[in-house]
C-alpha cells in the first residue's frame, strides 16, 4: 500500500481527547499514560498482576511469570475458569438481567440473552459435550454462522476445559478436514444453515463433505438455525435441541490451570498449512479484559458491537471473552453490511443505539464507496467510541469514519494487534492519546514494541524496520500446535531475543507507531490473513497448473488484492474459462476470500539464480509499476518481458 505509507508521512493532523471522555475514562491524560506506562515498563509483572487480581480465581497464582525465552508461564499455579469469568461473576448483582447479547440475524430476527440466560444457555451446552464424551483438554471445532450458539458452543467448551478451534464459516471443506486433523478434534459443533447477503449458507453440507470417509469425528452436534433439510447421519450427528432436552441446567465451571489450553486459533503463515496458534487460559483473559476495559472505555451501559465473526481473532478476544468478562452488553450481528441496503449497520445501530462501534477498515472503505446518504439517513448519535482493526487504516478511511461515523465528536482506536498476540498491543486510550489519522499509537501498559533493524538493532525515530515485541506478555501465544520448532523459526528466531511480528513499521517524532503492513509472503485482504504460499498450493492442485506465485497489489477497499501468475502445463491452454475455473478451484480449496482478483498466465516466474521466486518483481508487476531495483540475480530476464507484457 504504497500510496497509504506515503499519505502517513504527510499526516500532520492531531485530534486530542474531548474534556467528556477523558474525565470518565480509566487514564484521564495523556502525561498520566505516559507515567503509568514507564512505570509498567519497569515491572510488567507488577502491572499485570494487578490486572489479574480484577478476574475471579479458584486458586491464587503463586508466581506472577516463568520466563524462558520463547516460552512464557503466567499466573503460575494459579486456577481458574473462562466462562465463569465471564457469566457466572457477573450473576449476584444487577447485572444478572442485564442484556449480554443482543443478536441480529440477516433477515431480521432478533434475540436478546441476559447474563443469567447466556450463564443457563452455556451451563446446557457443556452437560450436551460431557454426554457426547467431551473431556477436560479435549479439541472441539466449532463451524457456525454468526448466531449465539457459536458463542455459546465457545463457552462451553471453556466451562467444562475443552480447547476449542472456531474454523470461520466461509472457509471450506477441505479447511475444516485440515484443522481436524492438525487438532485431533473429534467432535464438531455446527449449524444446518446460515444467513449471507440474502442467501442460505449450506454450514453443514461442508461439514459432511469435511467428514465423508473420516471415522475419526465421533459427534456433530447440529444447531438449528433455519428450515432447511440437512442430512443427519445416524450415529454421528445428533440436533442441539433435542440433546438440550436430556441435560440439565446445572454445571459447575471447572476450574483449571493458568496454562491450560483454552483455546487453538488457525491463521495463515509464509510457509506451508495455517498455524495452529495456542492460547491459554489465565494470561489471555487478563490481556483481552484489561484491554477492553483501558481502550474501549466499557460503561455499564454501554451498547458495544464489534462488527468481527467468531471465526477470527477479534471475534474471540472482543466478542466474546474481553468485553463478557466485563459484563458488557455486546451487539451480534450474523449478516453482511450491506444486505438489504448499504446501511444495515447504521440501521442496526440507531435501532439499538449502539454506543461503541469496533469494524475494519476495509468495511470502513466499502461504505465511503456506498456513499455518505446512506449513514446520514440514521440517527447514529449514540456512539461515542470507534475502533479500527486488521489493517492500516489509510488517513482518507480514518477521515471519513471520525466526519461520517463519528459526527467528529467520537475518538477512533486503531488497534494493532494479531492472533498471535491474542490482545491488542498498540493502541491509543480514549481519554488519554491525541489521535493522528492513519497510526496506532502507542503501546499498551507492559508492552514493550521497538523498531529494529536487520540485526535487531533499535532504529531511531523516522527509519523504517522490523516491529517487535522485547517482553511477554499475558495473552501471547504459547506455540504452535503441534509444531515447536516452527513456533521458534516464525516468532523468536528472526531478531534475537525479540518476538518478531511479520510486520514493517515506523516511528514518528512523537513516537507514534506506523504500520506499514507485513513484510513475510502474507497477504491482508481485506483485514484477513491468508499466505501466499497457501493460495499457490491450492492454484497447483488444480490439474491444468504447473507453478504458481502469488503476490498481492493495491487494492482500494479491501487493502490487498490476489494476484496469481500461473504456468501451465503442456497441453493446457491459458484462457478466461480456465482462468474462471482455476479462481473457483482456490475458492474451494480455502474459502472464497482467497479466490485470486486477477490469473495471469507465464510462460515462466522470474527466479534467482538460485531458483527462488523473486517477489519483489512480481508484486511490481501486479501493481502495474514499473520495475525497479536489482534484477541481476534473475535467472532469464526474458521472462521479466514476456510477464509484463502479459499484463497489457
Ligand atoms: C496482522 C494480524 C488483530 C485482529 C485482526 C487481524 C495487521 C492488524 C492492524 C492495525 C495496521 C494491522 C498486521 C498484523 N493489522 N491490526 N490496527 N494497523 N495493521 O489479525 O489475522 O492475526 O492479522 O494484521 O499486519 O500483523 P491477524
């Protein structure tokens, strides 16, 4: 995103706190922020047990953190449980009929649970896993639509110490069988059918298609959300209603070790199969409620929607486990935004006069494109915080949002973070940080984040390098599942010493984090991760492609694009059909969000000498630049004409 990184540098604007916001919120000044976090700096332990200390525990820690690069213990010998800190201490004061999910379907039916149904609704659930066999530490994949079950499935999983994996509902088939297989789950909590953009999704058809031929998966438990006929297989699948008829209401949330498991996230990687990115329980819920609670300012009656599908990250830290633990009232909403019309959200927002909003900047570009009429057709004047997340948020979006959005009186938090980091770790505070159009900010309390360069370095203010994180930190992965050693190379081998983000990133003169996106082979489209080694291995299970590379380009509302340059093998011929098919094929493979924009035959892909792919070409290629820097390593440059010309 060339043509964002240059309007960061441009981007002198500043927009202080509002005297309201400030005097309400959890850090009043901006000199208050910068005192509490030098002193966090100073002892992260000491900020973070305090942090703790706000959760209910079963059993005290007895060590704040085990410290052994790169593997971090927090709350050490502590016990305690997820759901219970999310439902249950919230149910002996007024809160217990407080609205903790009001829920939206696409075509318009609408559900309200309290903390005390939610607490009933979950405590259900977990008595329907123990009698389908679910045990302590046992993998539960969850392939749902956006309808309170998903988080209900998810509670409960955490209540009886089940270690969920949520496989977001537009990926495919194969996603599911791959994540079956990495996790050993054996039981799958699904739905008939879910609603998108008007259409019916067929949930559980891909799961049967996931399961043919597997004897591994015992259970699919199925919730019912439509009218649909689906197939239920005899001996596997049995209905949630009809299960809910056999349990009862009561079950005790299990407490269990600070370390345990609570959850196994997939995201992609540079190099092979997604990532099975492990969470546990103690210093995960302290990141996600601590920083829910500082940056999005939760009053108790605060209406918050975080616009994000359980199926990510943000879904479960922002949407389920953060603003739950406290005891927010969250906003669910399953459909697309623009479905009837370009103002579903601003409809569903001045209905239930939502408060705090929290999207992506890719639906954030999408609605300036659908046009300002839209949102002014809708009273949206009770918001009063925004939030941003999964993307540089180019200063235009960020105008638009804080005019449009935010009537110009709502502070915008644009929140860096990442699944590995299970928090958010850069961000303003709303009563505290003067916003800049385009930046995260600063680092949250505990959090140490530097510039470096090459050999980890500290870069001065200005120079542009590698972000990394120098301390743990609570809610950081613990590994990969499965997987230690790539853990070790993907994190902590790249900068000694130093968590490695993936990211490339600046600091201002004030400090300020710039963004300036990833610097592996990801790609972020639209505010998703997706590896382009991954699209490129599903481009060559199709029969007609030898080699493929996939590089991203500018794109103007979903930040990247997909581009493939495809060579094929003899005896096939490029065309727009088998280019259509190749783009259905990858849709298949993955999920419809990795279906390339654009297939661009090759005769062949500008390799070095040593026979690497050279991206860096082919990215200038895609973007329709012209080519610049080193090209003497290439190994036939003849290839480099024949590629651009291609794109004419
Ligand atoms: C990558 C992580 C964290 C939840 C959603 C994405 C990019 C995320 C920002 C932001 C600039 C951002 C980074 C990061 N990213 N938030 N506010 N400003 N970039 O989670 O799929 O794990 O992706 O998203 O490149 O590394 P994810």
């Amino acid at each position: 995103m060339a043509k964002n990184t240059e309007s960061h540098q441009e981007e002198t604007r500043v927009f202080k706190p509002s005297k309201e916001i400030a005097r309400e919120a959890e850090v009043k000044s901006f000199a208050e922020y910068k005192k509490l976090h030098a002193k966090s700096l100073k002892n992260p332990e000491k900020f973070w047990a305090r942090e703790a200390s706000n959760l209910v525990w079963s059993k005290k820690w007895k060590k704040v953190l085990n410290w052994k690069l790169p593997y971090a213990e927090w709350f050490v010998g502590g016990q305690l449980n997820a759901s219970e800190n999310c439902l249950d201490r919230h149910l002996d004061g007024p809160r217990r009929n407080k609205a903790a999910i009001i829920w939206e379907g696409e075509p318009g039916d609408k559900m309200t649970l309290t903390y005390q149904q939610l607490h009933r609704e979950v405590c259900v659930f977990a008595n329907i896993l123990k009698r389908n066999g679910v045990k302590k530490g046992d993998r539960v994949l969850i392939y749902m639509p956006l309808i309170p079950e998903a988080v209900i499935a998810m509670l409960g999983c955490a209540r009886i110490g089940a270690v969920h994996t949520v496989v977001f509902g537009g990926f495919s088939s194969d996603s599911i069988k791959d994540r079956l297989a990495d996790s050993g789950a054996k039981i799958v909590v699904t739905a008939d059918a879910g609603y998108r953009r008007g259409q019916i999704v067929t949930i559980k058809q891909n799961v049967d298609h996931a399961l043919a031929g597997s004897t591994e998966v015992k259970r699919v438990i199925v919730a019912k959300r439509t009218d649909i006929e689906v197939n239920i297989q005899e001996d596997r699948d049995v209905w949630w209603h009809q299960e809910a008829q056999y349990v009862s209401a009561d079950c005790p949330a299990v407490p269990v070790d600070s370390e345990h498991p609570l959850f196994i996230l997939y995201t992609s990687g540079s190099t092979g199969k997604p990532k099975g990115i492990l969470h546990t329980t103690g210093g995960y819920m302290v990141g996600t409620a601590a920083t829910s609670r500082y940056i999005f300012d939760f009053k108790e009656n605060d209406i918050y929607w975080c616009t994000a599908d359980v199926g990510w990250i943000t879904g479960h830290s922002y949407l389920v486990y953060g603003p739950l633990a406290n005891g927010t009232t969250c906003m669910l909403y399953e459909g697309a935004p623009n479905w009837p019309e370009p103002d579903r959200f601003w409809k569903i927002i001045a209905e239930q006069r939502v408060t705090i909003l929290y999207t992506a900047p890719t639906a954030i570009r999408a609605f300036m494109k659908w046009g300002d009429d839209w949102p002014k057709k809708h009273d949206l004047s009770s918001l009063r915080l925004l939030g941003s997340v999964g993307e540089p948020i180019n200063p235009e979006a960020w105008m638009w949002y804080h005019k449009m959005i935010g009537a110009g009186r709502c502070p915008i938090m644009d929140t860096w973070w990442q699944t590995e980091t299970g928090a958010i770790l850069i961000s303003p505070l709303p009563g505290a940080t003067p916003l800049k159009p385009g930046t995260a900010t600063l680092p949250f309390f505990g959090v140490d984040a530097a510039i470096v360069d090459d050999k980890g370095k500290e870069l001065p203010h200005g120079e542009s390098g590698k972000l990394v994180i120098r301390k743990p930190w609570p809610s950081m992965l613990r590994t990969i599942y499965g997987d230690k050693a790539r853990y070790i190379k993907t994190y902590w081998s790249e900068v000694k010493g130093c968590y490695f983000t993936g990211d490339g990133a600046r600091r201002d003169k004030d400090g300020y984090f710039w963004i300036v996106g990833r610097i592996d082979d990801v790609l972020n489209v639209a505010g998703h991760r997706l590896g382009t080694a991954e699209v490129e291995s599903a481009i060559v299970g199709h029969d007609s492609a030898a080699e493929a590379a996939v590089v991203g380009r500018p794109d103007e509302i979903k930040g990247q694009g997909v581009v493939a340059f495809v060579v094929l093998k003899e005896g096939h011929a490029a065309s727009k059909e088998l280019a259509e098919k190749i783009r259905s094929h990858v849709a298949k493979a993955i999920g419809p969000i990795a279906k390339p924009d654009e297939i661009r035959f090759a005769e062949a892909l500008p390799k070095t000498r040593s026979g690497k792919i050279m991206r860096r070409l082919l990215k200038q290629i895609a973007a329709g630049v012209q080519i610049t820097g080193d090209t003497t390593t290439l190994e036939d440059l003849s290839v480099l004409t024949r590629l651009s010309k291609n794109g004419e």
